[in-house]
C-alpha cells in the first residue's frame, strides 16, 4: 500500500498545478498510472525483513480495513501554528517534521494560505526537492487554489531545489504571469547556470511588452548577459534602459556598472555611474570594486576620496575593497583611519575583511597590529592563518612563523600548498636550512601537498643563501618535472652573490631562453660579470641588450607623509622642499663616513637610466625619500619606503648606517622583498 501511494505521488509530483494544465483522458491517465506504479515497483525494492512471530501475524485482510488517524480541526490547527513557528525561527528541519504529521492525518484537508506559504519557505531554504514535491502534493490534493503571489513562491520554490522542468511546466501552465512570475523564471534560470534560457524568456517578455518591462526583470537580464560576458548583448541591454529612462532605478544601473565591471569596460561602467540621479553605497561599491579589480588603484583612490568628501558613509564592502587599493599603493594610514570609521560606527568586520586587514598590516610591517587582529577575529580560516605565516615570514621573523605553523597544525588544521609556501618562504628569509628541509620533507610526505614548482625555488634559494651551491642545483636536477623560471632565477641569484661564474652562466642561459625579454637576466649576470673585472664577457651582454632593444625604466621611491605620497626619481628636483631634502641628505653622509661608511661603485641596477648608472649613487631615489622623511616626521616616527626596483648594495649600506645615526627605523619595500633597518642591521640578513 505505501509503496503505490509512493508512485502516486511521484507520478502527480512531475506535473504542474492541475488546475493550470489540461485534463488527461481516463485511459491516458490508467495508462500512466499502471506504467508508473510498475516502474516505481522495480526500482523501489525494499529490505528484506523476516516474518514477525506467528503470534503476532494478523490475517491480512484486517490491513485493508485499517483506518488512517485523522486529526481533528483543533489538532490540525494546533500543528499549523507550531509549523509557522518553526519556520519563523528557523527551525525547518523540525518544520518538515510536523508537516509530516499533516500528511499523515490531514492529506486531503487545505491548510490556511499562511501554513502553506511557511511550508513553501522552508523547502526553499532547505533546498529538498522530495519537501518541496510533498508540499505541491497536499495543495493539489487538499483542493487549495494558491493566489498568483503563492504560485509564484511555489515557483520560486522548485526553481530552488533544481526541480527545472516542473518549474517550467508550472510557468508555461499559467493563465496569468505578473512581472514577479517572469523574473522569478529567469532568475531561476540564471542561478542554475543556464543564463541563456534566461535571456530566451526576457526576448519573450519584450515581444510581449514592449518597453513596458519592469526594471527588476531588465536587471536579472543583465544578470544573466554578465554571466555569459557578452558585453554586446549588455550594450543592447543598455540603450533599452536609456529609451525608457529606467536610470532612476538604482538596482538596475548597479546590474550595468556590474556588468561592464566583468565585462572589461570600465569606461562604459563610470559613465553609468555618472549618469545616476542618487548613488547608494552599493553604487559606490560596485565602481569602486571594477576599479581595483582591473588594477586601477589610483582611480579607485579618487573615487573614494569623492565618495568620503560627499558623505557617504563608507561600509564593510568599501572597507575590504579599499583594503586592497591601499596595499597595493603603501597607503597604511588611510587603512587605519578607514578601519577607526568603522569601530567608531559599531560595524564589525567579517572573515574577508579582517584577513584583508591583517594581510594590509603584514605587507607594512606592523606585525604587533596583525597579531591583534588576528587574535580578536571571531572566526578564522586557513587563509587567516597563511596571512599571518606569510607576513611573519617576510619581515625575517621566521622563528614566530613557524610557531604558528605548528600551531595552526595542534589546532587540527590542514596546511595547504599556500601555507607551506609561506613558511618556506619564512625559512628561507631567516636562513633556517634544517627547519625548511624538514617541513619540505613534510610536503613529500602527504600526496595532497607534493611540492610544486614555488616550493623548489624556495628550497634553492635557501641552500643558495647559504652558500650550498651544489644543494641547491641538486635541487633542479631532482625535481620530478621542468625546471621553472623562478628555479633557475633563484640559482642565478645564489651564484652571483657567491661569485660562481659556472653555475651563473648555466642559470642565466636556461632563465634567457624561457624569458628573453625579461632585463632583469640580464642585469643579474651583468653584476656578476662586473664585480668580477670580466669586462669582455660584460660587454657582450650589453650589447645584446641594446640589440634587443630593452629599456631600461627610471626608478621611483616613494614615502607617505601626513597622508599624502612624495614620489623622488634619481637627482629629483622637482619636489618643493628639494634645497633641504639635499642639504639633509648630505649631512647624512658626511656623519656616516665619520662611522665607516664606503661606497660601493660596481654594480648596475636594473631600474637605473644608462646615463645614471655611471654618476654616483648618492642621490638615488630611495636615499631622497629617506632625507624627505627625516626632516617631516617626528624623531619616534617609523620611516616606510617603497620602491619599483631591487635596492642595490650601496644605498643598503647606507641605510643601516642612517638607523645608527638617526636612531629611526626604516622598513623598505624593494621589488625582492622588505628590509627592517634597524640599528644597523637589516631584517634580509644583507641576502637578497
């Protein structure tokens, strides 16, 4: 018996509303039912049991005469009012539960609308299809003729649960469909993956309507035009919303600024935005998220600049998406004053948010300020963790770094290839060989973590740091596929700083013939070659630049002072104060000379102008800004510096003869990495 009803409602469940869809024949309809019932006979096969004890065996006839407990009008109401309880707290597991307690004793009895619009709530949050088929079951059966706005939540509700084509059957039975009916489908559609029977209904629509399409439906139509990337159709899209000035509607010139964001055009995006009687926040937010999604940090720094000076209260979303525009750009104290906002407003971060913010405080230094992040977060995932691995790790703190890789570990977290990464990375700029051939020996160990390409170059330039050259090629030899660039580059830049002319030609013929374009090679071996008197070999190598011809790009420091960026180039003039920052600059000089200072004169940089490479290193951009930070910040202020190129030997001396001088701390973030100068010390242990 329960295995027919079963098949019945399985059979009633794969049609829509019968009151939307045309009657069958009585012979189609035993047919069906025959088919059905033997179908659902052969794949339902239930355990075998075995016989219960004579005793308590009954004549079988006596089952057919059983009587349903039915539920009286008291009881059944009594549930239908704990059902719309639960699903107001939440609790649809147990709304399910007593529903089923309905179907048992009220099968044929219509429930108030509200019971059955809970119900349809439930199975959409739970996402079950058998709940959600249940539920149209009992409105069919029980009699109940939903309204248009109930049938388009029990639209709403199969296109949730992925049961498509009943969905389809229900819209295509509809006498009637409001705009809600026609962006409920399509929207359905969209989130299923299938934008194009999204963009094949919204055609129908127009042909139907006109310009009469409501706004909300136009904007699930470019929802689905974003998920395809036509931008063409998204243009088409666009003029439908100018010709019918539909502009006012915020929700839909969000849907165009997204669209254009995903679709590469910015300029179309701004233009949008621009044309906007009132932006919300989310407006703000989706142009300034094309902004730095596309690299654009500067014109995602003025946006947000408009954005504060016309009041608009920044939010969560702005905050982690300006997170990454001031990373990217040095702008540590427009994070913190940002990050006040939102404390000082009660708005707490999320995971993304207070990860971005211990990344932004790891990238500049401020390993104290991390940490307490990091702490205070609520929740945290692995990549909290590696943010934090990765920022000790950078500033030379390997020691802390791998402290919270064993920890991460006690806490029953599986490392990833990143976490790994970030704590060989931590070795390697610690110089801790035994712990990085360990935890390298770890990675091997586990299937899911075999070591990739990145996590060899670390292992090579560890061993190369140390001066184990024959390790560290050993190292290239052994890899179980293609040595990369940045193997060979990591070899390359052991060799020259060890002087091992071999092992440097071999590197940088294997690095020229992967990246011919890339100076860098170049200049590497040229150094080497330099600082070796070998002048016919470095002569060679500068013509062939020249004959190639690479360019050399000037270098650029920069320094933030008072919220606002100074940028020096070699012997910068153009800067107001530029007869005082000269002035400090060579008293500098004269003091650390008096300490032992000697300038280094063979090297070439790769950031350096020809005609600057034979003048002296005195007015190199990092040791103007410097100067400029000397004279502008208080004495207990810390000094951040960052620079497009790699820091060359000479002005590293320097700088950690300044600290000696100027008692100030001084963290440089070069193109390689970040130096912490500090008393005279610097944090990369003079390798880099």
């Amino acid at each position: 018996m329960e295995l027919q009803l079963a098949a019945f409602c399985n059979l009633r469940l794969l049609h829509a509303p019968s009151a939307f869809l045309p009657k069958a024949t009585s012979t189609s309809t035993t047919a069906s039912s025959s088919s059905s019932s033997s179908a659902a006979g052969e794949s339902l096969k239930p355990r075998p049991r075995l016989p219960p004890p004579p005793e308590q065996q009954q004549p079988a006839v006596h089952h057919h005469h059983r009587r349903r407990r039915e539920l009286g009008p008291a009881a059944l109401a009594s549930l239908c009012a704990g059902i719309e309880a639960l699903v107001a707290e939440g609790r649809h597991d147990e709304a399910r539960d007593a529903f089923r307690g309905v179907r048992a004793g009220a099968p044929f009895t219509p429930l108030p609308a509200s019971t059955y619009d809970a119900l349809v709530a439930s199975a959409t949050a739970l996402r079950e299809p058998g709940f959600a088929a249940a539920v149209l079951w009992h409105v069919e059966s029980s009699g109940f003729e939903p309204g248009q706005r109930a049938w388009n939540r029990v639209l709403g509700m199969q296109l949730a649960c992925g049961m498509l084509a009943e969905a389809r059957q229900v819209f295509d039975g509809m006498p009637t469909r409001s705009e809600a009916t026609w962006g409920t489908m399509m929207g359905g559609l969209v989130d299923a993956g299938r934008p194009r029977g999204a963009l094949a209904l919204f055609r129908e629509l127009w042909e139907e309507v006109g310009g009469d399409a409501a706004p909300r439906v136009v904007v699930v139509a470019v929802r689905a035009v974003t998920a395809l990337g036509l931008a063409r159709a998204g243009q088409q899209l666009h003029c439908c919303v100018a010709k019918t000035g539909m502009y006012e509607d915020q929700y839909l010139s969000c849907a165009l600024i997204d669209m254009y964001n995903k679709c590469g055009q910015l300029d179309e995006a701004r233009q949008v935005f621009d044309g906007m009687p009132q932006k919300s926040i989310v407006a703000w937010n989706s142009m300034l998220a094309a902004y730095s999604l596309h690299g654009c940090s500067e014109e995602a720094l003025d946006l947000y600049h408009s954005m504060c000076q016309g009041g608009v209260d920044i939010d969560q979303f702005t905050f982690s998406t300006m997170l990454r525009v001031f990373s990217k750009l040095g702008l540590l104290e427009h994070a913190k004053q940002a990050h006040a906002g939102l404390i000082q407003r009660g708005l707490p971060l999320d995971i993304v948010g207070n990860t971005a913010l211990v990344d932004l405080y790891c990238k500049w230094g401020q390993m104290e300020d991390a940490r307490t992040v990091f702490e205070r977060m609520p929740i945290r995932n692995l990549i909290s963790w590696n943010a934090l691995i990765a920022g000790y790790g950078y500033h030379g703190m390997g020691q802390k770094a791998i402290e919270m890789f064993e920890e991460l570990i006690a806490e029953g977290i599986a490392p990833n290839h990143v976490t790994f990464l970030a704590v060989l990375n931590a070795c390697r700029f610690s110089g801790f060989v035994e712990e990085g051939k360990r935890i390298f020996q770890l990675m091997t160990q586990n299937q899911r973590t075999k070591p990739r390409a990145m996590h060899y170059a670390c292992i090579i330039e560890l061993f190369g740091q140390q001066g184990q050259l024959d390790e560290a090629y050993s190292m290239i030899r052994k890899a179980p596929f293609i040595p990369t660039a940045n193997m060979w580059g990591a070899l390359l830049t052991a060799s020259r700083i060890h002087k091992n002319l071999q092992l440097a030609r071999l590197a940088a013929e294997q690095l020229l013939a992967m990246e011919p374009q890339k100076i860098n090679n170049y200049v590497e071996l040229l150094n080497l070659y330099i600082n070796t008197g070998r002048q016919t070999e470095a002569s060679k190598i500068d013509d062939t630049l020249k004959r190639r011809g690479l360019c050399i790009h000037a270098a650029c420091s920069w320094i933030t002072v008072r919220k606002k960026d100074h940028r020096f180039f070699f012997k910068d003039s153009l800067h107001p104060q530029s007869s005082e920052i000269y002035r400090k600059l060579d008293s500098l000089l004269k003091e650390i000379k008096q300490l032992g200072y000697v300038a280094e004169e063979n090297e070439l940089l790769p950031d350096i102008l020809p005609d600057e490479q034979k003048t002296s290193k005195v007015y190199h951009s990092e040791r103007l800004a410097v100067a400029f930070g000397l004279i502008s910040t208080s004495s207990s202020t810390t000094l951040r510096v960052t620079q497009c190129h790699r820091l060359c030997h000479d002005c590293h001396k320097v700088m950690k003869f300044v600290t000696q001088v100027s008692k100030r701390e001084i963290v440089v973030r070069d193109g390689s990495r970040f130096h912490h100068f500090k008393l005279g010390t610097c944090s990369c242990g003079d390798y880099w």
